[in-house]
C-alpha cells in the first residue's frame, strides 16, 4: 500500500509565513492604536475607522489565499506575495499604522506599487487567456502586451472610481481638488493655485506613477522570459483538480485508488481529443451471459426453418 507524503513544500511553507508575517503586523497595528486611544492621542471616531480598516486588511491580505481555494486555481507565488504584500502596504500600513499622517506621499508610492502588482497579475490573466497559443517570441510579446493593458485599465478604472466619490459626496476630495484652493467666492467659484486645477494634477500624477511601475515590472521581465521562457511558469494561473471527500479519497488495500478521489476543476473537464471515460472498457461491451446466447440460437434456428 502505497502511502503520500504529507509534508508541506516549501512554496507552502513561504507563503504561509508570509501570511503569517503580515496578519501579526495587522494585530500589532490595532494594538498600538487601542494604546493611543487609551492615552487619548486619537478619538474614538478615529479609532473606528481604524478598527474598519483593520477589518478590512484581514481580509484584503487573505484574499488571494481564499481566491486560490475557492476558484480551483494555482497563481504562481511571485503573484501572491506581490498581492499580500500590496494589501499591507495600502490598509495595514496607510490606514492601521496611519502612514498617511507621518509620510503624505506614501499615496505615490502605493499608485507606483499598484502598477507592479497589476502588472504581475496581468501576466497570471494572460497566461490563461493565451494558454492555447503555440511557444514563442510571439505568445510572449502578446503576453507582456496584454499585461500592460490589464494593469493599465486597472489604473484607469481606479482615477474612475476617485471621480465618481467626489461627484457623488461634494466633500470628498480623493483627486485632491480642494488642496489647491486659495479662496472661495459666494457664486460658487474658486481661486485656486494653479490654472489646471489640483484635481487634474493628481489624476496625471497617479496615472504616470502607475504606468512607472508597471513598466519598470514588465520591460525587465520581457527581457528575462526572452533568455529564460520557462520563467513565465512562475506568473501563471494553473487551474488544479478539486479534492474529494477523504472516504471516497481513500486508498484501496490493494494500492489502487478510486476513480472519484479527485474531480477536476470546470477548465479541465473537456479533453482535446473529445473522448470520454467510462465506455471504453472491454468487458462492458463484450460480456455476455448464458441466456443471450441460448435466445441468439433459438433465433437462429426459427430462420434456418
């Protein structure tokens, strides 16, 4: 009887550490601030937004882990470190650890960030897209192309997003409009700072610092998978088989296993020959039994009459 090893791998063991890592630097940020809020250096308004965002970091940090298990796919881990990593750095340490408050362009860093995650998640969305395509300069290009454009888009939708919560909330100012504003006037109008508006600006500004990252990702990787093809295994989407229960899993004492202990994710399921398991064997087609053959000669007979 033959029997699996169970030890974990070493991809597992790193990113579970990883997760670990940065879960425990989420608690200690909440913990520090119920300790400034012990000592009133923040409200209780603050600490509840606080306490949201830490919420919400749990959950954004684990969210590549459950995605992996929960849509039957495997990313590569250079992928799910960068989208762990991108989760801390945008929650964790801008809202629970209120690096805004200590480092104001720490939302340019995150803007460059943003770009070398999307970008490195695009590669994983090409990968499945171009699964089909023979091997080559071409698919490759495409690839990196079609990364681009996915991390791109993303930003564009983000600077979306921003425009649509201050069109909707008059008071917010996501894009910045109201830091360069020098005086208000009764009709509605404003003196600002600049003849473009500090809106515009920083619209640019995130666009370019987000197209920064993903260039600055993609043109040095474009260069290594050129020399290197087999390194763009380790940005892909594998779609994996879904386990069975453990009974129907089991092991038969004789070492063979059951036909059901694994059932393969929905991008499995057709074969490219169109064949199909179950009526192909011998005796399902070629058994027969005493009383078909005494009833085929009793056939025979009444003809031969």
């Amino acid at each position: 009887m033959k029997h699996s090893s169970t030890r974990p791998s070493r991809r597992t063991i790193l990113l579970a550490a990883v997760w670990a890592m940065l879960i425990l630097l989420d608690f200690a940020g909440l913990f520090w601030n119920i300790s400034r809020l012990s000592e009133g250096v923040i409200g209780t308004a603050k600490f509840y937004k606080t306490l949201l965002h830490f919420g919400i970091s749990l959950f954004s940090i684990s969210a590549v882990y459950l995605a992996q298990w929960l849509l039957c796919f495997r990313a590569g881990t250079p992928v799910v470190i960068a989208c762990a990593l991108f989760a801390f750095g945008g929650n964790t340490v801008a809202n629970v650890w209120c690096m805004y408050d200590f480092f104001p362009a720490w939302d340019m860093v995150l803007h460059s960030l943003s770009g070398v995650l999307f970008a490195v998640l695009g590669l994983g969305l090409a990968s499945v897209l171009l699964h089909n395509q023979p091997k080559g300069t071409r698919k490759l290009i495409a690839t990196v192309l079609l990364a681009l454009f996915c991390s791109l888009t993303v930003g564009y939708l983000w600077e979306l997003f921003e425009f649509t919560v201050d069109t909707v909330d008059p008071a917010s100012s996501t894009q910045g409009w109201a830091d360069g504003i020098l005086e208000s006037y009764p009709d509605g109008t404003y003196l600002v700072n600049s003849r473009r508006g500090t809106a515009i600006l920083d619209t640019m500004e995130d666009m370019l610092l987000h197209l920064a990252g993903s260039l600055v990702t993609l043109v040095p990787l474009c260069v290594l998978f050129l020399k290197r093809p087999q390194t763009m295994d380790a940005f892909s989407f594998v779609p994996r088989p879904r386990r069975a229960p453990s009974a129907a899993a089991s092991a038969r004492t004789d070492g063979s296993t059951d036909d059901t202990s694994a059932v393969p994710c929905a991008t499995d399921s057709l074969r490219t020959d169109g064949s199909t398991e179950g009526n192909t064997s011998p005796d399902a087609t070629d058994a027969r039994t005493p009383s078909s053959d005494a009833e085929e000669n009793n056939g025979r007979g009444q003809s031969g009459e």
